[in-house]
C-alpha cells in the first residue's frame, strides 16, 4: 500500500467532538501526519491507511465526506557530494598507572584472606556409639 493524501469534510462543532475525532484518526495505524483546518472543517490525513475504513469510523462521531484522495510521491532524495577526507594526525594516548593494569594481576590483599564458610551448613558427626537413654 503507497502512502496516500486524503481530505476529510467534516461537521465539527464542538470542541469535544472535534479531540473525539482527532484520538480516532491518531489511533489508526500507518497514519503518518493529521492536520484540521477549523474554520473550514477539513481534515488532512496522510499515511498508509484504508481511507473507507477511516470514515465508517468517524461517521459514528460527527458527519463526514470524503473530499480527495491523492498518492502522494516520496521526495526525492538529492545525492550529497562526498567529502574529501582530511588525514587526522596520530594521537598518542597515555594511560594511567593503576594497581590493576592488568586482567589477572595479583593483588595484596587476596593474601591475608582466607576462606569462611556460610552461616547455612550442617556438620553431621558419625559416632558408632551414639546412645543417649533418658
């Protein structure tokens, strides 16, 4: 489907009537722009959508007729002459010294560490006389 520009005539003239309106159109989908001229009561659509099912809707809100529809043409892309690339000079780039130059340095303080276990183990003890008589 090619992108279409249709004039809508409509009976507006109420303000609520007329936000009915503009919320019905915007929620069609393939709708690319809407203008309203109030003072003569024309609707502009233009997008990708079914002009009749537009109106079938919009008859329900206020009066409507379909004035002109037209195809409207993409513009024309103009070729933009290339630029000639200008050679950057070469930057040097200083980094910083840290403690962590490197992925896998080894770092002081993972030696005094030393491995804790969790708070949530159980210690099971096999005794083999492990009576108890009350």
């Amino acid at each position: 489907m090619t992108a279409q520009k249709s004039v809508l005539q409509l009976s507006v003239h109420e303000e609520r009537i007329r936000k009915k309106v503009w919320a019905t159109v915007s929620k069609f989908s393939g709708v690319a722009s809407i203008a309203m001229d109030d003072k003569t009561g024309k609707m502009t659509v233009v997008g990708e959508v079914d002009v009749p099912v537009i109106v079938k809707k919009l008859r329900k809100i206020c009066n409507v007729e379909l004035v002109t529809v037209e195809v409207v043409k993409p513009p024309e892309k103009k070729p933009e002459p290339e630029k000639p690339t200008q050679a950057k000079p070469a930057e040097i780039v200083a980094f910083p010294v840290t403690q962590f130059n490197y992925p896998y340095q080894h770092h002081y303080s993972y030696t005094n560490s030393y491995y804790q276990p969790c708070d949530n183990y159980r210690v099971v003890v096999e005794e083999p006389n492990t009576c108890v008589v009350m």
